[in-house]
C-alpha cells in the first residue's frame, strides 16, 4: 500500500497556492535602486530601538538563562520563519512563480507537443495581455509542467542555474540579493543562542532547499515547505532516483503550517514569524505552547524602500502577502509583536549604504 | 486547497503495513531469561573483532579524516537507521501492532458503540483463536480506532503510558530494553564523530518519537516513520490543537523509505543501517551516491540469545523482518556489510551480564 500508488483524485491538488495570483506579475513596477553591499551585520545592528528589537534581545536573554524562569533547553529552542514577506520581498509576485514561467521553455523542450497546447502556447507568445487572462486550471499545467516529472537531482540542478542568475526587475539583482539583512541578523542571534531556526514556507520545499543554506544558512533539512511525493524507481543501469510527481503531501500554508510543523519537526516552535494571514495558524500554533514564547509579524509599510501593503492599518490592498486588518487586531490582543518595516528597521537590505 | 481537505479514498489507505501479519502474535513463544542490566558500553565494545566492526570504524576514520580523499563534510554526515529488527527486537510481531491491540479498550470507552461491533468484540473478548481469524479489513478499523482521531497530545501521553509500563512476554522487560546494545553503540560512534543519526522506520512517526530521544539518543525531528496528516483546529475557548487523521502521508517502507528520506531530511544518507527487504531501497538509494558511503544488514540468525529467522541462509521462513536470499545477494554483490548476529555481537541487550 504506496502512498505513492494512490488513484485518488489529488494529483490535481497542486502546488497552486501562490500561483491564483499570477496576474499581478504583469503590473509590477520597477523603479531602480542602486546601492553598495555592505557586510553582514552584527546583532541586531540594522534595527532601531524599539519595542520590536528589545522583544527580540529579551526573549533571548530570558530563554538561554539557567537562573530565568522561562529558561528554555538547548534541544527546546526551535524558531519558525515563513519565508516569502518574511525573509525576502514577495511583491510584485512570489520569485517562484517567477521561475515556473522561465521554466515553460525548458518544459516545451522536453515535451515538445506542448508547444501548441495552451496555455504554453500563450505563455511562449510573450504577450502578456494574454497571460493575464489565464485560468486557475491553466496555472495548474504550469506548475505541473516545471515543478514535477523530472528528477529531484534534475529539479535541483535547474533552480540552482535559475537562483544564481534570474534578476528581480526593480532592484536588478538576484532574488537572493534582496532579504531581509535585520531579519538575517535574528536568525543569526537566534542560532548563536542555541536557537535551529527552521524555515516553514508556502513555497515548494525542494525549491527553498536548494539555495536555503548559502542565503539564510538554513540546511535542507530544516526547510518545511509545500511538498509533493516523490517516486522511487531506477535507471537502466540499476541505479536508483526520485522522480517528482504531481501529487501534494503538504500544502504549507496557513493550517498546514503547523500540520507541517508537526510532520517534519514534531516539536512546537518557541518563536514564529511571519507577515500575512497565511502565517497566523503558526503563530497560533506558537503561543499555545507554555512558557516563553515569541510571535512576531512584519508589517510592509515602506513603499519606498520595499512595499506597503496590508490592507491592515490602511495601507493597500494586495492578494500577495494579505496582512488583514483582523490578524492585526489578533496580534495586538495577543501581545505578538508587530515589526514596522519603515519604524523598526534601520536598512532592510545588505546591499543598502 | 487544504491537503487534509482530500476528498479521495486516502481515507481508508492506513497504517496497515505493520499489521497483515497480526496472527504472528498469537504464537509467540515465551522462555525466559533473566540478566543483570550493565552500563551503556565504549567504542563498539559490544562487537567481536571481525569484517563488520572493521567496516564501521573504516568508515568512520575514513570520512572524518580531512586528508582522506573520502572526508565527508559535518554537514553531510547522516546515517539512517530502521528500528523494527535493526535497533530492538521486531519478533514475534511489531510493538506497535501490540500497542494498538492494547489500547482497543481505551477506545471503545471513547466510543462505546464499539463494543459490540467487530472486530472490537473480539478483541475484548480476549478468545486468541478468534483474533487470529481477523481479517486485514478489521485490523484497518484497530489501527484507525488507536492511532487516529485524538489529539496529538493525547496519543503522545497515551503512548508514553504504554511504553513505560507494557513488557514483552519472552523477556518480560519493557520493549525499550530491548534494544541491541551494539547498535546504540554504532549511533553513539558516529554521533561522536559529527554524524546526525536519524531512525527511517516504516512503524508510525508520531509512535517512535515519544520515546526516541531517551531510548536511543534520537531526537524527534530525526524520526522519520510512517506518518498520516494531522487536522488544525481550535478547542473551544480558542486554544488551537492537532488532530490525528486516518489519512496516510507517506508509508515509509521499501521505496517509502528514500521516498520518505528526501522529503524529511533532503539529503542522501551517508551510511544506513536496516535487516529486512524493506530497507532494501533505502540501502540502495545511500549507495547510489558518490564518496564513501556504509550500508549494513542485520542477519537475525541467533535463536538463542534472539531470533533466527531468513529466510536468507537457509534460516527460517517469516513475515516479519523478511531478509530474503535475493537481499543476501545483492548485499554481496554491493559490498553492503551483513552483520551476524551470532558472530558479531558480543552481546545483544545491555542487560545480559
């Protein structure tokens, strides 16, 4: 009995969660901002004084001191991280979107009868009124087409070439280019603390796991994305391989979070953070644990240096990185703390003077 | 687009993979033997001096050694390890299957229609000759009644209970007595030398990590099992918790178990240790890498201080553990290590004198 096997209906269930918003892609501004890398910081060092970083160097401080009440054990220390909004920019689009539609020419190679098959058709027109247009099912093939039926070492290797060299349109630079520095520097406070800081994203995991390492010094296996089941089979040689198949196990967003979290660590975080409604389960999740917790969101409210977006607190409506105004109000209720991009954060990228 | 939200029959495809063989339970045989429980030993002191000990330490040296050409990176350093017949005792039936016979009266309280329906009527009435007529499709309906349906909480409690006070009728000792002693000590060689050892088993995750971490060394996160969906939900006064779903995620035996290790862990293992044909992919998929690499079998040919049993090397037939001639074979033809039971352990128990 192959979980793998199945001839249920859930071969349809794709990773389509970030895709339902494909449009947006197409009206992204892209104003420039050229500015010198800088090395990575020291603690906390791209944060302004605020409440946000002394809830940060508190929970800290409270949960590695043996003499501390909400003392933590090293083997306890587990902090959760979405990844898109949270650890780098998710507008205009997710930047794996961005990579299923630069794969669709790679995809037509393969299986060349897609050329004349919507919607690759259109997606290889380049017209981007069309694609606009195309359906939820349409996005469907897409996503089936360049995240499954290839090797995991196949999958690996391509989104490794894609990472080093795909550009965002604003910034110019290499996704990889554009995360958070003061949430990097957390992480890094985190893990000097005895922290694992664990990334738990609604993007694919295998995506995240290739270029999580050098860019957030997360290991693969630390890396709690969507995921979808693999095949064992072998070669003609006898050698064995995965193939990816369109079948999801774990769609990581909002509930799944923590039904992620559950399957892959087995453990309740002590720290969760994220920035949209997809990330309130988790931190729910959190803060119903005893003792120590911490539960932060960030709030995108500097279109100048990145984003504003919410519609939390007035700011625009988006269907990318939704930050409601009733998870606002949550967090206020529950004393998670709310990071003010524009307020709390002294640069948002390495690269900033 | 929720994974638990399957419309599919995934409902019915349960844990069964550990249960076809539940009559096997019914004829255990039961001699006694009484030891005096001994401190945890050194360096693979519990290993006679021969070709499998030789292979662990080789390796070990080998690929911890920067100036050998097969160092291995600490990050890299995984080793994988089944547990039914490679870390405890799996004869005569799997402890788990006798976890699920033995929580039937717990869930017929919660849900007393059952008692009067098959196949919990009987099981409650404890006639063996009975139970052991019971078909696969009423051992479906045990495991879901005890190992779905509450709160993941409550099977962790419920499990701790059980592990703690149940004892396996030959030895009359807690199971997790019954764990090989040169095997713990396998795990604590390579985890003193960087390595990260993980348990790949096809009995449930949720199950092994109540008690991995004070049994063997191994922390939850590093439990890879069997593993069905949890469902996120909030009690009344608002407080969020998991429930476990009988809905199969992911089987982790035979193929199940690569399968399973690329989407828990995301990197190939470096050494795996199993005994039966279903470990066979998961040693295949370790040796298919490059760089050094261990794979070894447990052969359980020592009827006295355990059990012998193949049907490999003219042991005897069974259902549980099967170690098939072709395994043999292949082991041979792969330069994989069979361990010997007889010959290379010393001792098996840490509780022998």
């Amino acid at each position: 009995m192959r979980a793998d096997s199945s001839p249920s209906g859930i071969n349809r269930r794709v990773l389509l969660s970030s895709l339902a918003l494909l449009p947006a892609l197409f009206g992204a501004p892209a104003p420039a901002a050229a500015q010198t890398q800088t090395a990575q910081g020291n603690l906390l060092d791209s944060w302004n004084d605020g409440p946000a970083k002394r809830a940060i160097l508190e929970f800290v401080r409270a949960t590695t001191d043996q003499s501390d009440a909400n003392f933590v054990p090293p083997e306890e220390r587990i902090a959760t991280f979405d990844q898109d909004g949270t650890l780098w920019v998710e507008h205009p689009i997710y930047s794996q979107v961005v990579y299923c539609l630069d794969q669709v020419p790679t995809a037509v190679e393969k299986d060349p009868e897609l050329r004349n098959v919507e919607p690759f058709k259109t997606i290889l027109s380049g017209n981007r009124g069309a694609i606009a247009t195309l359906s939820l099912h349409d996005l469907e093939k897409i996503v089936v087409a360049t995240l499954t039926g290839m090797s995991v070492d196949e999958f690996g290797a391509e989104v490794g070439k894609w990472i080093t060299n795909a550009k965002d349109e604003r910034w110019k630079r290499p996704y990889t280019d554009l995360i958070y520095q003061p949430m990097l520097e957390v992480m890094q406070h985190l893990r000097s603390n005895g922290f694992r800081t664990y990334i738990v994203t609604g993007g694919g995991q295998d995506f995240v796991r290739v270029y999580s390492d050098r860019t957030y010094g997360v290991p693969p296996e630390q890396v709690v994305g969507t995921a979808g089941g693999t095949k064992f089979a072998y070669h003609k040689d006898g050698t064995p391989f995965l193939t990816k198949e369109p079948k999801l196990l774990l769609n990581d967003d909002k509930a799944g979070k923590p039904e992620g979290i559950h399957l892959m660590i087995g453990r309740r975080p002590r720290a969760a953070f994220g920035n949209s409604d997809g990330d309130r389960e988790m931190l729910e999740y959190t803060g119903a644990g005893p003792g120590a917790r911490l539960m932060m969101l960030l709030l995108h409210d500097d279109a100048k240096r990145e984003y504003a977006y919410g519609p939390a607190q007035g700011l625009p409506e988006t269907k990318i990185g939704t930050f409601s105004q009733s998870l606002y109000d949550e967090a206020k209720r529950k004393n998670w703390t709310v990071i003010s991009m524009k307020n709390d954060w002294k640069r948002v990228f390495a690269f900033e003077a």
